[in-house]
C-alpha cells in the first residue's frame, strides 16, 4: 500500500508523541495522533496520557475542532470501538468528518477492535500498516499480553562466569558490580510487577523497590509479589509501606500469571531465586532473559537456575542473543556484561 509523504511524516510524529516521557506504560497502550489537511499540512496532533484521559483521536480532534472534517486522521493504533472510561473513538472520528484515517497496528483486544470496520461502514476511508513495526515495539508488552492473555515476563538474573549466583557459603552480595544494580533498577522501573518466591524473601529480605543512584524509593513503584504458599513474617521488607505487595500462594506460574493479568498487570520482572526461574522456565512462561554476567569466578556456590529436568545436551534449552552491552564501571570498578536474550520455545 502506498502512504502520501505528508501520512508517512505524520505517522513518524504520531509514534513520537506516543512515546512522550511521562506517560504511564500500562494497563493502556501508547497511542499518538496527527490530523492531516488534503494539502499536506499538520491540523492538530494528539496522544494519549494515561487511563481515564482522552484517547489520542479526540485529543486531536478537539484540537483541531471544525478544521478536522475532510482530513486524514493518522494514528498509531486501530481507533477503538468500545465505550470504557471514554467512547469510541471510530464515533468521534465519523461525528468529526474526517475524509480517511490511516493506523499502524490492528487493536488485538476484541473487547476495543472494530473502529476499521465501523469507519469503513461510514464512508471514510481506511488503510492500515504504516509504521506497524514501530508501533508494535513502542508497545511490544501490552500487545504481548493482550494477544497471549497473560503478562510478558522477564527474568533477570546475576552470575558468575562460572553460572553461580552464590558462593558456597550462601553469601551472594554483590555478584553483579554497581553498574548492572543501577541498570536494574532503570529495568525494574519499566516493568508494573516485582515478583520473587518466599524462599527469596525469607532468606534475603529484598525491597523488591525501584530506587535511585542515591538507593532512594522513587515515587512511582510496581506491585510486588511474593509467591508461595510459605508463611512469612509481617517485618520482612517486602511487607513496608514503600509500596503494594500481594502474596500469592500458589506454586504455579499459570495461576500467578492469570492472576496477576486479572489485576491488569501486563510486565512481570521475575527476581526470584534458581527454583522460581526453573519454574517458569519449565512452564514456558519466561519470554526475555537479561543476565548480568560479572568477571567473577567461584567453582562452587548455588547455580544460577535450579534443575531443568534436562539431561542431555540435544535437550537444551536454547536461547537467541538480542543485545550484549558491555556497561562501563562505576565506583567500584567492577565491568559486568549485560545480555539480552529470548527463549526458544513453543507456545504454552
């Protein structure tokens, strides 16, 4: 399909002004905006700022008032067809006149999709694909969870060359140098669950906070998580009023997940120890890895994932490397290298 110059530059500003900072990363998707004139220029442009606020469209459309009808409304997701805690935006763009409307990606939630179909079913022409790549990465978790009815789960974890992530006497602060703790915690801010096992909390006592370089709380804080059907004491960290914690006394990541993507959560950054992540890994449930891998040796200590029931080489799990950053040291010296990889696996 081709896209007039003046629709793939309003396409390019749209997924920019999706991606404004500040605007909150869940449960809703990232949506821009631009009001296009026949004659190429830029009417009005909107985006989304969160739950509860005007959708992209009619935050345009209320920008551009009479001067939208005729014009080509460009945006980076399907206009929904649902009425939540705003109406559809198919309705505002038919009541404003716009002549066509172009979008990236599709809307996979089938409670929101149908804006296409109810826009073509009013005369207005549609087209759709410009951008989609972009605009499915600028919201690559909320379409995973969407389309897979559960949250995307990343598990990170710290080890030595040697894949320990604790010495033989249990002491395992710090593998990971300053560097990759403070990366963790720009990662930890992208995610809206913290989620460790019992075991974890009983043994290490996380905060399971994002903080800053001075290691104070930031303002904003994801859920956390503890799972397990251990009983733990009300003084663990975990358990402060720093931010929300839910325990979740299960042992099975299937349930957790359902659970937790009932609660709207769509981003799961599993921290637990080697029996968590083994468990998640068994169930096909991790989708990204980032490993920080310290110049460290240990030659006996606990492995930094628990038994994945495999035996022989042919049966291993494999996985493809996205990333390798190599993350400059910080006071105190110490040069980790970052992975990013995913899983090879079927779906579950």
């Amino acid at each position: 399909m081709d896209f007039s110059p003046a629709e793939q530059a309003a396409m390019s500003r749209a997924l920019e002004l999706a991606a404004t900072p500040g605007v909150p990363l869940g449960p809703n998707p990232r949506v821009g905006c631009v009001i296009v004139a026949d004659d190429g220029r830029t009417v009005a442009e909107g985006y989304h700022r969160g739950a509860g606020s005007p959708h992209a469209e009619a935050d345009a459309l209320a920008r551009a008032g009479e001067a939208a009808r005729g014009a080509t409304a460009v945006v980076t997701l399907e206009p929904c067809n649902h009425t939540g805690r705003t109406g559809p935006c198919s309705e505002k763009l038919v009541a404003a006149g716009v002549r066509r409307v172009v979008f990236a990606q599709g809307d996979p939630n089938p409670v929101a999709a149908g804006g296409a179909a109810r826009l073509r079913a009013a005369g207005i022409e549609v087209e759709e694909g410009l951008g989609l790549a972009e605009a499915r990465a600028l919201n690559r978790v909320w379409t995973f969870a969407v389309e897979h009815g559960r949250p995307f789960v990343t598990w990170k974890f710290a080890t030595t060359l040697d894949g320990r992530s604790a010495a033989a006497d249990g002491t395992s602060r710090w593998v990971s140098g300053l560097a990759s703790r403070r990366d963790t915690h720009r990662l930890r801010a992208l995610c809206d669950v913290m989620l460790v096992g019992a075991n974890t909390v009983a043994v290490d006592d996380p905060r399971l906070t994002v903080r800053d370089d001075a290691d104070q709380d930031l303002a904003d804080q994801p859920l956390r998580v503890v799972m397990g059907e251990r009983d733990l004491e009300p003084t663990r960290r975990v358990f402060d009023d720093a931010a929300e914690t839910l325990q979740l006394r299960t042992h099975d990541p299937h349930a957790a997940l359902a659970e937790l993507f009932a609660r709207d959560r769509q981003h799961v950054f599993l921290e637990g120890g080697p029996t968590l992540a083994a468990a998640f890994l068994d169930a096909g449930l991790v989708d990204e890895v980032v490993v920080y891998v310290a110049p460290l040796l240990l030659g006996a200590g606990a492995a930094a994932v628990g038994d994945l029931g495999i035996t022989t080489m042919s049966a291993a799990l494999r996985l493809e490397v996205a990333d390798v950053t190599v993350l400059p040291a910080a006071e105190d010296g110490q040069t980790d290298v970052r992975l990013t990889l995913t899983p090879q696996k079927e779906d579950h």
